[in-house]
C-alpha cells in the first residue's frame, strides 16, 4: 500500500506542479481583477474640471451623452461600470452638476444620485419689466421664461405675497443670489420673498416710517432716482429733491414717467405733447408717487432714498455738458435758467427728440 502510494506521487510529479502554477496564476489573475476594479472605484477620473447639466427624465445614455461632450473623463468604462454597481440609473437626478479635478468615479456617482448640485449664481440687475426679470433668471434655472412669465403674471401670486401687479416689481430687489439649476418658479418667488424681508430689516423700515413712506413707496421713488442720473453721488440729491416735493404736495413731474407710461425709452427729450399722457404714471398730470416702480431699483438707490440729502432743492434739470450731472435749483427763476442753458445745448447738438 505504501509503495504504491509513493508511486504514484513519482508518477504525476508534472501534474502537481501544474496544478500550484494554476492555483498561482489564477491568484494573480485575481489579484489584478480586484486591482482593476479598485482603481475603477477610486481612481481619480477627470482629466479636466465642467459641469453638466442634467434636465428632468434624463436618460443614464442622455447623462453619458453630456459627459462625453466635454470630455473630461479619463476613464468612461469604469464611470460606467461603478455606476451600474451602484444602480445609478435607476435614480438619476436632475440638477447642475460639477465635476472637479481629482474625483475619482465612485465620488462622482455618489454625488450625480444624491442629487449634490453646485449652486448658481443668479444676478439681475437694469431691468424694466416682469418678462425682463423672466428672461434673464431662466438663463440659470431649468424653467423658460414662458414659464417664469406666467407665474409671474398671476394675480393669485401676488395677492399671496401682499402685492397687486403695480406694486409686485418692489418684491424683487436686485442683486446676485445662490439657486439651484432645478429652482421652480414657486420657489423662486419664495426666496425673492425672503430676500425682500431681509432687506427690511429694523433699521430700514424706520428709516422709510420717518419719511412717511412704505417699503414699496420707497422702492417707487428709488426707481424714478435710479432712472434720473447715473451718478451714485448724486442719487441722495435727487431723492432728497423729491421728497421736498412729495412734503409740499407738487407734482413730481419727473420725465422718466412720462417715458414709462408712453413705453419709449428712447426719448431724449420730453416735449409737451408726451406729457398729454393719461396714466397713473404720468407725474405731470397725476400728483404723488405712481403706483409702483417703473423699473428693479438697485439697494443703492433703494439705500439713496432712505439716506436722502436734506436740501431744499425743488428742481433739476440735466448739465449743458451732457456729463450725466445735474444742476439743481430751490426757486422756478433758477431752474427756467437752468432748462434754457439745457435746451440751447440740445438745439446745438440737433437733439429735437
């Protein structure tokens, strides 16, 4: 029995020795298949920082689609298959999403279906109107502005936010604001609404209770100063010139009204048949304030009029420079001195309208 156990251990010495050396190569085999697939999860896999943006439904082919249009990946195949692995297909979500030098795929497949987007800076500034407004916030958010508009324009908005459709301009102040790509329209309103109030704080809302005025009033008069000179130091001037007028019952006759209640900004030069205007907006026919702003005004004009310079000027007229200043006057004497120099500056130049 021993001897024949011992034969055939010299029988089939080849055959155990290929058997360790298939056992060997298999280990290593192995050993670099998990290899490989470590580096698939945690290698770093972008060759260069961009953002994708990733609409509503997307497909997982429609989210390779955007990847491969900026190629920044280093390693499709192992994004793809970390991303399988990890089901992300079956949760994609929508969003603005960055991808950064030195992720490596299994970051980049936590952050796509946790839905980790990188905010957006939305700025708005110089605008008129609500399909102004609408137009330039649905460059940076997933709604058009079709969409935007018709949320905007809904009396049912403004009447939950305390508005009506003259006054709902005052609730969007302008400035640069952090969203989501995936921001709705309600949710847009929304956070307008807290910025408004955050604006109002304690301290500006004495400052507009000791002129008389509410925060829209205050944000209608700042439209008409920020639409009356481009000079940030003259901004408390005007406002101030405007409240002495609004304390002694004039008109305001302030021209960029006319201009906005005949929809022509284009006027150089207001002339008596445009002031012939019936509309709310018309402060040479209609005493007091319009009733809302006619354009966003800025927090620095919004801040000129709750800071505004304490002068007893009642009018002003643009320089014969054309510098963008102003000469300003107490008495009407001084200011029919001022328009003359104006006027023959305007004739000079050949400015007729």
């Amino acid at each position: 029995m021993e001897l024949n156990t011992r034969n055939s251990i010299m029988l089939f010495p080849k055959l155990n020795k290929l058997i360790i050396v298939i056992f060997a190569i298999a280990f290593i085999l192995v050993g670099l298949y998990g290899y490989r697939l470590f580096n698939y999860v945690f290698e770093e896999n972008v060759k260069k920082p961009g953002s994708i943006t990733i609409p509503y439904e997307a497909s997982f082919e429609q989210v390779l689609d955007s990847i491969r249009k900026l190629d920044i990946l280093e390693n499709e195949k192992a994004f793809k298959w970390v991303a399988r692995k990890k089901d992300y297909p079956s949760f994609i979500k929508p969003g603005k999403y960055v991808f950064d030098t030195g992720m490596n795929s299994n970051e980049l497949v936590n952050m796509l279906k946790a839905g980790n987007q990188k905010p957006i800076t939305i700025t708005f500034n110089n605008l008129r109107f609500m399909e102004d407004l609408a137009g330039k916030v649905s460059k940076y958010i997933e709604p058009d502005s079709a969409e935007l508009i018709a949320y905007l324009d809904s009396q049912a908005i403004m009447n939950q936010y305390n508005f009506d459709k003259p006054s709902f301009h005052a609730m969007f102040i302008p400035n640069s604001y952090e969203m989501y790509w995936t921001t709705t329209p309600e949710q847009f309103v929304s956070r307008m609404q807290a910025e408004y109030d955050r604006f109002w704080n304690t301290k500006r809302l004495a400052k507009a209770d000791s002129l008389n005025l509410t925060p829209v009033q205050v944000i209608t008069l700042a439209s008409i100063v920020q639409e009356e000179t481009i000079k940030p130091d003259e901004k408390p001037i005007v406002a101030g010139l405007y409240l002495n007028r609004i304390r002694k019952g004039m008109l305001l006759q302030a021209d960029p009204t006319v201009k906005f209640a005949l929809g022509d900004f284009g006027i150089q030069r207001v002339l008596t048949k445009h002031l012939q205007i019936d509309s709310p907006y018309n402060t040479y026919k209609y005493a007091g304030l319009p009733p809302g702003p006619i354009n966003f005004p800025e927090m620095s004009s919004i801040d000129a009029v709750l800071n505004a310079d304490n002068n007893k000027y009642l009018y002003m007229c643009a320089k014969e420079d054309f510098s963008g200043y102003h000469n300003f006057a107490r008495t009407l004497r001084q200011h029919n001195a001022n328009a003359e120099r104006y006027r023959q500056a305007l004739n000079e130049s050949k400015i007729y309208k």
